[in-house]
C-alpha cells in the first residue's frame, strides 16, 4: 500500500538542463518520457500538480547579456525557450494519458492559454496538470522566482526544486570534497551563506509566505513522488 501523500498540491520547478538527460543541448525524449511517467505517478496518488520549466537548455537570456546582447532581448527569448520546454512536457504527458495544460505568462494563444490564476486553479482542481511557461513574463526575473511566485499563486504546499545534487550543500560537492549535505536547513541560512540553490528573490518570498523547498536529485528515478509524498530525500529548507 503505498503511504498517505503528506502534500495535497505542490510546484514543481525543473531547470530545462534537466530535460538535456545526458546530451549537451536541446531535450532529451528519453529523459522527458521518464519524467512525464514519474508525474503520472505523482498524480495517481491524488496529488494536484503545477509545475515552472526552466528554458537553459535552449537559451539563457543572462548568458546572452554578458555576450553583448540586449539583457531584456535575452531573457524575451528565454521565456520562449521555456515554452518549447513546456510543450514537450505536455506532449510526454499527454502520451501517458495524464491531462495537462500549458499556460502562459506571454501572449502566445496559438500554443497556451495565457496564465489567469483562477483559470489555473480551475484546471489543478479538474486533474489536469498545469505547466507554467515564460516564467514570470518580465525581464529581470528568474524562472526560480517565478516557481516561487506561481507557488504563492496556486496555494500549493511544498515548492520541489528538482536539481542534479541530492541536497543543499555547505559547498559544491564537486568541487569541494569536505563539503558536507543538510537535511534541513532555513531559509536565512540558506541567504546568509550564500548557498545557491535558488536565487535569493526566490527564498525571500517561500520565506514570506512559509512554503517549504525540498531540494533532490532528479537523477534518482522515483524521486519526484519520494518527495511528493514528504519522504525524507534531499534537504527541506524552512523556518
């Protein structure tokens, strides 16, 4: 029998290199169906489910800023890097039978819905898996911070940042061996130290509105509804 989920509604925010799997650009169909699957999982336990792409596989609008291009041109073009990302998501989905809809921060009604919070709400309560695109539709913002922000939003229960290390670290575990895992950690140490695992806009409003981060590894298979569920994986960041 499996447990009793300790969530009801979570956010989960993918960075769009987690959909590269093991190539160096672009997505990775193996790595997207995997993931696709494990959300279905997710939902089968009754978990309501809304989720923010990141698009770093295809385009980093910051990266861009420092090669000379204008910084908001550059984040406009990532937030349609992480419609693509979006819209795969929703294609793996919907071939593993799970309802979903892409909504929008920009304009873009041929492809997504434009993002209206009742209208997401109204979604998440119908089954449907919501996936959030074009982050927050500003410049200037990260797509940490609007999984913060939508995770405000939808009144979801936990924000599940999915990442390549099982944890937050006092170091980065490749590069210092010494470093050591938290299993819980607050959101002013995770500021304080400078521990970059979500920029700090993000950590200041999860630490506002007290809703916990757990950090994993998505590499694990099964993780995504480990940490559905609450089991204890990777570190719970809180007051």
């Amino acid at each position: 029998m499996s447990p009793t989920p300790r969530y009801r509604r979570i956010l989960l925010k993918l960075s769009g290199e987690a959909l590269m799997g093991t190539r160096s650009y672009g997505l990775d169909p193996i790595m997207v169906r995997r993931i696709a699957s494990e959300i279905a999982d997710v939902r089968g336990q009754g978990i309501e489910v809304a989720m923010v792409v990141g698009g770093g596989n295809i385009y980093r609008g910051l990266s861009a800023a420092t090669e000379g291009l204008d910084r908001v041109t550059g984040d406009h073009m990532g937030m349609l890097a992480t419609v693509i990302n979006s819209l795969a998501m929703q294609d793996a989905l919907e071939a593993v039978q799970v309802p979903t809809r892409v909504l929008s921060a920009i304009e873009i009604r041929q492809m997504a819905e434009p993002f209206i919070r009742r209208r997401a709400l109204r979604h998440m309560e119908k089954g449907r898996v919501v996936i959030i695109a074009a982050g927050t539709g500003n410049p200037y913002f990260t797509t940490d911070t609007a999984a913060a922000l939508r995770a405000m939003e939808m009144k979801t229960d936990v924000l599940l940042k999915a990442t390549q290390v099982d944890g937050v670290y006092s170091a980065d575990p490749r590069k210092d061996a010494a470093a050591s895992r938290f299993e819980q950690i607050t959101y002013r140490q995770v500021l304080s130290d400078g521990l970059r695992i979500m920029d700090a806009a993000a950590i200041a409003l999860c630490q506002e509105n007290q809703v916990p981060i757990v950090v994993f590894d998505l590499g694990v298979p099964g993780n995504i509804l480990r940490a559905a569920q609450g089991e204890p994986i990777g570190t719970l960041v809180k007051e």
